[in-house]
C-alpha cells in the first residue's frame, strides 16, 4: 500500500487538494469536527515517503493545521460552554509556563554549545512540545459542551478501531510487513512503533468497558464494543509491551474503582460490570498460564513470539534467571549523576544525547528533568498533577450520571498513560495532550457556581455571617453606595 502511494504520489496531488478544501469547509462550519478527525488520526500514523518530509508528517499534523486555519476564519462562536472557567485558565497557564520554560532552555544552551549539530534536532524537539500544547489548548478550548467532547470519545475508538482490525490481523500472522516491527516482529499495527499500541488504546479502554455495558445500549452496540475490547488485549498483547500488561492490570482495578465513585443511579448494569471483571481476570489467568505452558526457557527478542514477551520477561526476573531491564535503570543512573551540572535549566532539548553519547532516556519525567531542569520538572509536574487532582475532584460534582462515569474512566486511562511514561518518552506522542485537553474541558460540565450557593456550602458559620451582612445592607444602603 505505501509502496503504490509512493510510486503514484503526483497523481493523487489534485485528489488532496479537494480533500484539503472539502474539510476546510467541513471545519469551517463547526471547528471542532477537526478535533474528532484528529482523535481518529492519531491512531494512524503510517505514512508514505513524501518529497522533502518523507514520512515525519503525519495524518494529524494535516488535520489540526486545517482546523487551527478553520478557526482563525471562524466567525461565529466555538462553543454554549461561556467562558473558561478559572481554573481552566489555571491548568493553561501551568502547561504555558512549561512550555516558556523548555524554550528559554532551548535558547540558552543552544547559545552557550553554538553547535549546528545539536541545533536542528534541539529544535524540532523544542517545536514537538509547542505543538503537543497547541494540541492542549486546542482541544480545551473546543470540547467543553458535551456533545462536542462524547463525539471526541467517540471517534477515538473508531480510531482504536483501526488500529484493533490491523493489529489482531497482525497477530494472526498475515499483516503486512508495515504492521510489525522489522526486527522482533512485535506488532506495531497502523502507528510508527510497537510501544506507541499501549498508549494509544489502552487509556481509552476504562471508557470502552462502560460504554460495552451502558443502559440502553443496543445489543448490536454491545457485541461491537465487547469486539473491541477482546480486539484490544489481543493487539496490547502482540505489541509485546511489558508496560501494556501493567497498564491492563491497573485498567481493571481501574473499572472497579469508577463503579465504586458512581453507586448512585448507576447508567450501567452493574451485573454486567462484574461479569466484566470476572473475565477479564480469568483472561489474564488463561493467557498468563498459556504463555507460561509453551514457554521452553529460551526467551530471545527476535525469536521469542512478541504475545509470550510480557510474560516470560516478568517470570525469568521473578526467578532470578535474567534482570527485567538493564537500560532503564542505567538512564535513570545517568540522570541522577549528571543533573547537577545543569540543574535549573538542564541541557536543552534533545541535547543531553550529544553531551554525553547516550541513547534516549525511556522515561518522560527523567526525560523531562535532564532537558529542563528542575524548574522545567517542578512545572511539568504541577501541571500533570493539578490536572489529574481537579479532574477527579471536578467529576464528583457532574450531575448527570453518565458525564460522571465517563469522565472518570478517562481519567484512569490518563493514571494509565503517566504509568507508560514512567517507561517511554511520551511526550512527542500525541495521546498524553489530547486526553489532558479532554479532562481539563471536562470541568465545564460541572454547574457554575453562585456566590450564594457557595456561601451555602462553606456551612453554617458562613451562612449566619452572610445573613447578617445582608440585613446590616438593608438597613444602612447608603454605608454601602460609598
């Protein structure tokens, strides 16, 4: 398929334009439809080897320049949200000053080193955050009505629809060669590498299982849901991630923990989410006893099959045969020993590799902190944190049943996603941005607030003190006109 789409790339030029002006217009009309389509891109990150690019520009990129273009045409308004809450404002401002932060690190060091070797990737690494933020910001500031952010969700997992079809393929063993990492055969599906699998699917998955055993629901809906779900593990499975297994695990106590925050008028069936956990922990029993039956001892990457990788690497540790993991625990070594050299700014973007001759760090928050320092890190982290911590709080307080589920569940895909960072560099990767964009324009779901009613809930102490400010001000209007 790429090879055709290399081979035949002028003659589809005219076709792209059409298509670049038809979404336009789509966009135009509504710029949030662009955001959906970004969701479902994201899942799809195969390209073919253009002029110039090659295949660094992604489905994605195409779609949020469109819709960015679609909202600066844009004369009507984006959203019946209002305006941002303040505490949206807040979470912007954190994932701004992060931002500022990384690009006066940029620009210090790639002043003080002067070297054009280091300049252009310090750059498009610099560019790779200022972009995930646009995507932040982005997605805050247009899915803050409802049904603009259950359509984001929505097309999400016709994303990991994709992404599901093409990696079971792949499993079964008669993909082609673009869905399989070319060297251990690990299922990579439609996305640039096996790693970015788990990330992409399995934040949404909570989400998926609620969505499975909704009321209401159809029994066609049910079976689809229930095909996607069984499709995810499959795919997490063959992407031979050691961090998927861990991420599932923590997706299953995950639905528990929703369930146990929603007992009140419950939009699900709630014998149908114990079925749920039944299965899946006696899926993960099954598959774990499988792997372990035909396991001869001799894992290798590269012949080992990529669905036995997750299992086997864990039991040779647990048995004392083999470490689970050299690398990591090295870079993290490396950071440790080296921060202080740079500890308010770090090296720069994409920099450290240079210094030091050493590979990528697989872990954002080491990452994060080598490049920019603990300043960078401090910011970094009040962000993820205060983002998470109101996400949670902020569902509470949701009306409306389902709202309250869904906002939770995605806020356990996002512990999910900061537990692969603690392995990958994820930052680059575009899920991490969209689903924070999701949580924080989550928050405009919650009613608004009156001074009254907030008065009303501080307690009984507050209110006797409102009331008595409220006759001193009948009786004396005029002490109060000053």
């Amino acid at each position: 398929m790429l090879e055709l789409a290399e081979e035949f790339w002028p003659l589809l030029v005219p076709f792209g334009l059409a298509a670049f002006v038809a979404l336009l217009v789509w966009f135009g009309r509504q710029p949030a439809r662009g955001l959906y389509l970004a969701f479902f891109t994201s899942g799809i990150l195969i390209t073919p080897e253009l002029p110039v690019v090659r295949d660094k520009l992604a489905a994605t990129e195409l779609v949020f320049l469109l819709t960015w273009f679609a909202l600066l045409l844009h004369r009507g308004h984006l959203t019946n949200a209002g305006p941002l809450r303040r505490e949206q404002r807040l979470s912007l401002y954190l994932g701004a000053a992060f931002i500022l932060w990384t690009l006066l690190s940029f620009g210090v060091n790639n002043i003080a080193y002067a070297d054009t070797e280091i300049f252009l990737p310090s750059l498009v690494e610099t560019a790779n955050f200022a972009y995930g933020y646009l995507v932040f910001l982005t997605t805050v500031v247009l899915a803050r009505e409802w049904t603009y952010w259950e359509d984001c969700v929505k097309w999400w997992v016709a994303g990991s629809a994709v992404v599901i079809l093409v990696g079971v393929w792949a499993v079964l063993g008669n993909a082609p060669e673009w869905a399989y990492e070319e060297f251990s055969r690990r299922v990579a599906s439609t996305l640039k590498n096996e790693n970015q699998v788990p990330s992409f699917l399995l934040p949404i998955f909570v989400a998926m299982v609620f969505m499975a055993v909704r009321k209401g629901a159809s029994l066609l809906q049910q079976v689809a849901m229930w095909g996607l779900l069984t499709g995810a593990l499959i795919t997490a499975f063959g992407s031979g991630s050691r961090t998927a297994l861990l991420m599932i695990l923590l997706a299953v106590a995950g639905v528990v923990y929703v369930a146990a925050r929603t007992t009140d008028n419950r939009p699900y069936r709630i014998g149908a989410i114990l079925n749920v956990f039944v299965a899946l922990s006696v899926g993960l029993l099954v598959y774990v006893s499988v792997v372990l039956f035909n396991y001869q001892g001799d894992y290798a990457l590269g012949t080992t099959p990529p669905w036995q990788r997750p299992v086997v690497t864990l039991y040779d540790w647990l048995a004392g045969y083999q470490e689970l993991d050299n690398t990591r625990p090295e870079q993290l070594a490396f950071v440790m020993n080296n921060i202080g050299d740079h500890p308010l700014l770090g090296t720069g973007p994409k920099v450290y590799g240079s210094l030091y001759a050493v590979e990528e760090i697989h872990n954002t928050y080491a990452g994060v902190l080598m490049q920019t320092g603990m300043v960078g890190m401090l910011l970094f982290s009040l962000w993820l944190l205060h983002m998470l911590w109101y996400s949670l709080r902020q569902a509470g307080r949701i009306a409306d049943p389902w709202r309250k589920v869904m906002v939770l569940a995605l806020a356990v895909g996002m512990v999910t996603l900061l537990l692969y960072n603690m392995t990958m560099f994820g930052l680059r990767q575009r899920t991490i941005w969209l689903l924070a964009g999701l949580l924080v324009a989550s928050w405009s779901f919650v009613p608004r607030t009156s001074i009254r009613q907030a008065i009303l809930q501080r307690g009984p102490l507050a209110h006797s003190l409102s009331k008595a400010r409220t006759r001193v001000t009948d009786n004396h209007p005029a002490s109060y006109k000053r």
